[in-house]
C-alpha cells in the first residue's frame, strides 16, 4: 500500500520550512555554524549544523512553550508546518495517529536531567526534566497541543529509526483504525554528542567542516539536528504533487535485492561522513550508478534519511534531481547532474550503518 | 530579599514564566489552576526548588498542597519550617 | 477466531517473582512479593523506596553476542531464549523465515551513563565502554543479532505502554504480511536515574506499592524482560504448532493531555479499551479478567478504575506490580505473559498490595486468588505522555 504525502515540514541546519530547503538545494551551499566541546585540554571548536526552531512562536504562544525543550519544540515545529503544508491545520484530529523516530531522543534534557543531580544529590533532580527526558515527550508535546488522538509511538533505532517506523506507519494506515499518520523524524545535537565525537574521530572530528561523503575511506561527517515531518495518507488516487512512499524496507547490505524498477530508480544515498560505514556503502554502490547525496546540506544525524525522504518530495513536485553539493562526485557522478529523475519517477533513499544494516525509504510519483 | 520576594523571582526564573515580573504576582493569588496557572508538574518542580533554595523538604503533596495555595501560604510554610 | 487474531506460539520472563515463567507464576500464586533496597545503585536514599530487582546477574547467560551488552540487552535475551525455546523454533528455523523483532523499552534507549558523566563534567577523559556498550545494545537490534534475523528490527519507547504497544505492533506486521513470525515483548533494567526521577515527581510509594487500595501513595519500580513469539497462521499450522494463546485484538490511542497525568476522564484508555474489544469480536461478557496497568499511583488508579468500572462492570481485574513492581517498558509484555498463563491456569492471583477499598474508586481489584471464568482477558498499560495500549488475548490448546 502507498502512502500519499500530503503535506511535509522541515528544520534543520538549511533553515526552517520546505523553502529553505528548496533554496538550498538550489545553491548546492549549507554551512554549519560553530560550536564548542569541552574536553581534558581545554574548549575545541567543533562545526555543527544547527537546526533553529524559533519560528515555533508563530504558531504556539511563547507561555504554552515554556516547559517544552529544545527536541520537543523542534518537532512541534515540524508538526505544524507539515499541516499547515497539507492544509490541515483546522481539521478534526482524532482519526489521526503519530509516530516520530529518533536515534538519541532528547539528549540534551537528558544531561540537563543529570546535571539537576548528578553532583548535588538525588533530592535535587528536576521532575520536569525527568519527564521531559523520556523519548515520548515529543509524542505527548505535539499530540496535545494538536489534539492528535489516534495511536502514538516513538521508535529509536538509530540510523534504521526512519525505516523502521515507518514500516509501522505504513500498517496502521493499512488497518485502518487512523485514516492518516504525523509522521516526524527528530535528532538534536548536544555537547556530550560533540564530546564523544572528539573522543571517536579524534581531530576529525573538530576539523570537519565540508562534509566529503562519496569519499568513503574519509571521516568527513559534522553533526547535525532537526526534524522533518509528513503528513501521510492512504493513497486514495487522488495523488499529491510530492508523490508517494512505496515501501520502507529493514535488512542487510549483503541481502539487499533490486525492486522491480532498479535500473530505472536514482538512489539517494544517506553516507555522511562516517568512515566506519564506508566499506557497507562501496558494497551498495558497486550495484548502481544513478546515485546522488545530499547529506551536506543537513549533516550526520541518525534521522538524516527523513531530510532525503523531503528532498526526494521536492524532486518530484519539482520534476527534477537537484544536483549533489558533495566535492567528489561518487560512483553515479553522471545522473545526477543530468536533473531529470528517471522515467519510473521511482527515488530510493538509502540509510547504511556501520554494521552493515540497511534501510530503503522508495518514493514514486 | 525578603521570602517572598525570593520565592517569586525562583518561581519565575526556574519555571520559566518570562513574561511575568515579581510585581505582577499578587501575593494571596492562587498559583495553581487560575491566577498564576501552575499545573501538578509545577508543584513537585516547587518542592525541589525549596529544597535547593531554602533547605526545605516537603515531605508529601498532601503535606504540601495546603502551603501552595498562595505566595503568602509558601513563604509561611518556608518560614516556620526554617526556624526548626 | 477472528480473522484478525495472532498466535501466540512461546512466551518467556523474567522479573523479580522469577527467571522463568513457571517460576514467576508460583510466585505469584504464593502471594511473595520481592522487593527490597536497590543493590544494582547505590542511592543518597537506599532504604528510601523498594525496588523489584531481578535476583540474577546474567553474568552466566550465554550469547553469541560478541560485543558488551546493557543488562536491559541481557534481560532481553534471556525472555527471548525462553520464548523461543517454548515455541519450539530454533536458530535454524528462524533464520529460514521472515522474522521481525519488535522490542519496547525506557531506559534502554537513553544514554545516561552518571559515571562517565560525572568524569565528562569534571573534565576527565573517562573510558569510552560505557558510551559503546550503550551504541551496541538497542533491544530489538540484540535480539536480531543474536538470531542473525533480517526482518523489521524496531525499539519503541513509549514509557510504560511500550512493550503493549511493541506486542500489538508485531500483531500488525504479522497481519500485513511483512513478517512469518515476530519476537515481541520488552526490558527494563533498573535505573538509578528512572529511580531518582520517578521519586522526584513524588510518585514513588516508600513501602511496598498498594494499587487500588485506599490508602496508596505510588509505585515502586521493578526490572525485568519478557517476549511472545508472535507467528502467521500460515506458518504454525505449517509445522502444527499450537498456540498458547492468540491476540484477538489490541487498541492504542494518545490521551492529548499532559506531559505526566493521565486524562482525568480516562478518555484515551475509554478508546483504546473500546477498540480492542471490538477489533476482537468478543463481547465483555466473555472477558474473564483485566490485567490492568494500576501502579499504584493516585492518578492512575482513580482514572484506570474508572474506566474499568463503567465499561467493564462486574469484571474481575487486578494489578500485578505488587508482584513485579513497575518494570517501566517491560511491563505490557510481563503483564501480557502473565495474562495468557493466566488463562491457561484457569486463575488470578490476588491484587498484591490491596487491603482496604477506596470508597472514590467505587472498584476493588480481586482481594484474593480466585477462579476465572472464560477464555479471554485484557492487559492495558496506560503512559507517561498519555499513550494507552489495550491487548485482547484468547487462550489458545490444540495445533488448529
């Protein structure tokens, strides 16, 4: 069963909205802003791509906000725009269920959990903190501001967290107890991220600053946040200037067979940055050549796929691929620059982890 | 800083009501449900907030339900219980 | 049966009344309750508030899973070796089918490791384990590397309604064809941090938890893992296999409330009650008993009782987490295992930690062991955030 995208929001380090996506897929341009880790030898700058969720205040008063952090407004914000997007935002709610991914959940809240205790004592921990740390917050936060009532769920499994849920989105619909999903993926940044980074990659990881993904043997990625969020349907045949989800997909590299519409498909390709996966996407792509990676644009985050399911929804309301912004071109560096998506209209967003799991993500027109 | 003016600038700060000033919260007002509009996670995040900020321990919420009515019922509450 | 039920072919437990099912069931039926001070923390507080721990370390569990896992991963595994087990499936046999794992779960999705915070916020290099150890131990990602299965892998964290919901989204898999069988259940170890939270919004109970009861001042929290292997029909009459039980019908809904309490009408569990029964095609005369979530707090107890009351009536439920304490996101699944041995029993122990009615409740749960009556019951769990999960389970015998 397809499920028709009806509407779609974004934030991340592009900006806020599917028209700061747009523009920079456009420029092929997104720097990331600096930020600082706090290591043994002192403060090490370290880029990041900042999602910025300000605009939230345009639809929620500031005073509704004020418990709510930094995770959860991003993915209130992405809930909002996606329906207003699908021009939703005054519908009934109650046949509609919810699900966001997450490969961290809300990391942030859950050191500020610790800082309320860790130190001074147990009587001290912050319970608004405490309930603001567990992954669901973000589920409760949107569902109750936008009276969603249907079923909800958080799924965190790291990088497989996008296709995985959406596995889930996909049968509900098909049951039929909710006649359209929220469909949000959310990831942020926090400093013990950025510390771990440093401690992993070592001065790549604070040296990073134009992410070189097709360069597989390199350790390129720069963390990133945001959320990006869908309204989902049954595909009624009405259809949608985004096109359709046709199938998500969970297993390994080594097992993975082509669909039915394999020569005719453009795979977005979800490296970004990470030497560890490297060897598992050479694998992948020694199978396809029309390629094309816009991780870049974003940065690495475990959710990074459903910012390639947005792009590959502007691709085909727009009819065209956007050209990769990557130094080295890869494997399918001819397709992409052509612009045209293939005839099947069929994009095949591709998620790798450094166990070699796999995750597909298939969009058709 | 007297008590209440404390408790008014932690309430404020730690729970984050920025667009309200000291002045603006009346004394005998209700902080929960109207006046100030607090809710049931406010008042555990008081409790330790009275902790942290005047060594105070609420033992239960129903011990703590009759002092929360009002600015005036938390600072006699911090009050007698800081002379113990 | 109904078109739409999932069978039930092995389950498996592990919490503090036991390491196995049969064990756990004794123990409740024996009215224990094992609670104690935390001993896998160390607490400002210890004797504060009783915990439900798992008597094993699992230190002597075997795994092929080369890479140190979290004890939340260890639970994991040792509910999955005896669900399997019980199922009569093996390694081999997995592998040849479409195998999903479907896994809910709290703490073990957070990396809250106080240690190596503690030495990251005083400017130390700690030791990078406790943060790859947390990388390698995602609970549905153990147990299909463990089993070398390829299907649908998914974690959920819905607080305490993840593991429900992590059962009735395997049903929905199975249903739609994705998946032959589903490893589905949930784990939670004890956490110092869930520990010190939970008492911090002042719903902890400092003596051993009382739901329902008139005078019970919270929950205490517990550890433990359990799974149901869920299968198609096509593949259990396939190698005659009978069920344990199946899953007539299950039903999930979000209250759109609050961060922390539940709707004070119960709205979203009267929803998510209602659709499990009518997805399940059983009238509510036939269900024997509810399985409810009741933790022991004011606000649950009063809201669950009340919804059980007016749609309900007449039907016996009781807690158990006066047996296993609150086991966070393993509880649907524990829960739900007790339930379908349960049935098969023929029983309900008593509402452990019940004495005295709450005149506001209107409801009491079942004051003694008692006998049931039908084949069917109901485990709910209702969330943090106001997720409510609602499981319909028949009692299954014979391979058809």
């Amino acid at each position: 069963m397809r499920l028709l995208i009806q509407g779609m929001g974004v934030v991340g380090g592009f900006g806020c909205g599917t028209d700061a996506l747009a523009s920079a897929l456009s420029s092929g341009h997104c720097a990331p802003r600096n930020a600082s880790v706090k290591t043994s030898q002192g403060p090490l700058d370290i880029a990041v791509f900042f999602a910025d969720a300000s605009r939230l205040e345009e639809f929620v008063n500031k005073r509704s906000l004020r418990r709510v952090d930094h995770f959860s407004k991003m993915a209130i914000l992405g809930s909002y725009l996606a329906l207003q997007d699908a021009g939703k935002l005054e519908e009934d709610r109650s046949r509609m269920g919810m699900i966001i991914a997450t490969g961290y959940g809300a990391a942030r809240t859950t050191y500020t959990l610790l800082d309320s205790f860790v130190l001074d004592g147990e009587t001290f921990a912050s319970p608004t903190s405490f309930s603001n740390s567990v992954h669901n917050a973000a589920v409760a936060g949107v569902s109750t501001l936008l009276d969603i009532t249907g079923p909800g769920l958080t799924v965190s499994q790291f990088e497989m967290s996008v296709a995985s849920a959406l596995i889930t989105a996909r049968c509900w619909l098909e049951e039929g107890s909710v006649d359209s999903v929220l469909f949000g993926a959310v990831d942020e940044y926090c400093d013990v991220l950025g510390y771990c980074w440093h401690r992993f990659f070592g001065e790549r990881a604070t040296s990073a600053h134009d992410m070189d993904p097709f360069n597989l043997d390199l350790q390129s990625a720069v963390p990133g946040e945001g959320a990006s969020f869908f309204v989902l349907s049954r595909d009624d045949g009405g259809g949608s200037q985004y096109g359709c989800i046709e199938n998500a997909h969970l297993g390994m590299v080594e097992q993975y067979t082509e669909g039915p519409d394999g020569d005719n498909t453009i795979f977005f390709i979800g490296a970004d940055g990470h030497r560890e996966c490297g060897a598992h996407y050479k694998r992948f792509l020694s199978g396809h050549s029309r390629t094309a990676c816009y991780t870049p644009l974003y940065g690495s985050l475990p959710t990074g796929p459903a910012f390639d399911i947005a792009i590959a929804a502007l691709s085909i309301k727009s009819g065209k691929v956007f050209p990769s912004p990557v130094k080295n071109k890869g494997p399918g560096n001819g397709a992409d620059n052509e612009g045209r998506l293939p005839d099947s209209g069929s994009i095949c967003c591709v998620k790798i982890s450094n166990r070699g799991e796999l995750g597909t993500v298939t969009l058709k027109a | 800083m007297t008590v209440k003016e404390k408790l008014k600038k932690i309430i404020i700060e730690e729970l984050k009501l920025e667009e309200i000033t000291p002045e603006e919260i009346e004394d005998d007002a209700p902080l929960f449900g109207e006046g100030l509009g607090l809710d049931s996670l406010d008042a555990v995040e008081i409790v330790v907030l009275l902790e942290k900020y005047f060594s105070v321990e609420v033992k239960s919420l129903e011990e703590g339900k009759e002092a929360f009515q009002s600015i005036n019922a938390l600072a006699a509450y911090v009050e007698q219980r800081q002379t113990q | 049966m109904s078109p739409g039920a999932v069978a039930i072919t092995g389950v498996g437990c592990v919490c503090a009344p036991g390491n196995n099912l049969p064990e756990c069931m004794e123990s409740l039926f024996r009215g224990e309750r094992n609670f104690g001070a935390p001993t896998r923390f160390v607490s400002d507080n210890a004797a504060a508030f009783p915990v439900f721990e798992v008597a094993d370390d699992l230190a002597s569990l075997e795994t092929r899973n080369t890479p140190v896992i979290s004890r939340t991963g260890m639970l994991s595994l040792k509910a999955a070796f005896e669900a399997i087990g019980d199922s009569g499936l093996d390694r081999e046999s997995l592998r040849s089918k479409r195998v999903g794992v479907c896994m809910g779960t709290t703490v073990g999705c957070v990396m809250n490791n106080e240690t190596f915070y503690r030495a990251y916020l005083k400017g130390q290099d700690p030791d990078m384990a406790d943060i790859t150890r947390f990388l390698q131990s995602n609970p549905a990602a153990v147990v299909a590397r463990e089993f070398d299965l390829t299907g649908p892998c998914q974690t959920i964290v819905n607080a305490c309604s993840s593991s429900t919901d992590a059962i009735r989204t395997g049903t929905l898999w199975i249903k739609s064809g994705i998946c032959d069988i589903v490893l589905a259940g949930g784990a939670d170890e004890m956490s110092h941090v869930a520990c010190t939270g939970f008492a911090s919004l002042m719903i902890t109970d400092s003596s051993p938890c009382k739901p329902f009861d008139r005078d019970r001042k919270g929950l205490n929290l517990g550890e433990g893992a359990a799974m149901v292997v869920l299968e198609s029909e096509g593949v259990r009459r396939m190698r005659r296999k009978g069920a344990r039980a199946f899953v007539l019908g299950s039903g999930a809904s979000c209250d759109a409330y609050h961060l922390t309490a539940p709707h004070p009408d119960g709205r979203g569990l009267r929803r998510a009650l209602g659709e499990a029964i009518a997805s399940s095609g059983v009238e509510t005369k036939e269900i024997a008993f509810v399985n409810a979530h009741g933790t022991g707090t004011q606000d649950n107890d009063r809201v669950e009782s009340g919804v059980l009351r007016d749609m309900l009536p007449g039907v016996p439920f009781l807690s158990t987490k006066g047996y296993t304490g609150h086991t966070l996101g393993a509880a649907g699944a524990i829960e739900a295992v007790f339930t379908v041995a349960c049935l098969e029993r023929g029983r309900i122990p008593k509402s452990a930690g019940f004495s005295n009615p709450d005149p506001q409740l209107g409801v009491s749960p079942a004051e003694r062991e008692m006998e049931i009556r039908g084949a069917v019951a109901v485990s709910e769990s209702l969330a943090f955030g106001g997720h409510n999960g609602v499981l319909v389970l028949v009692m299954g015998g014979g391979p058809t």
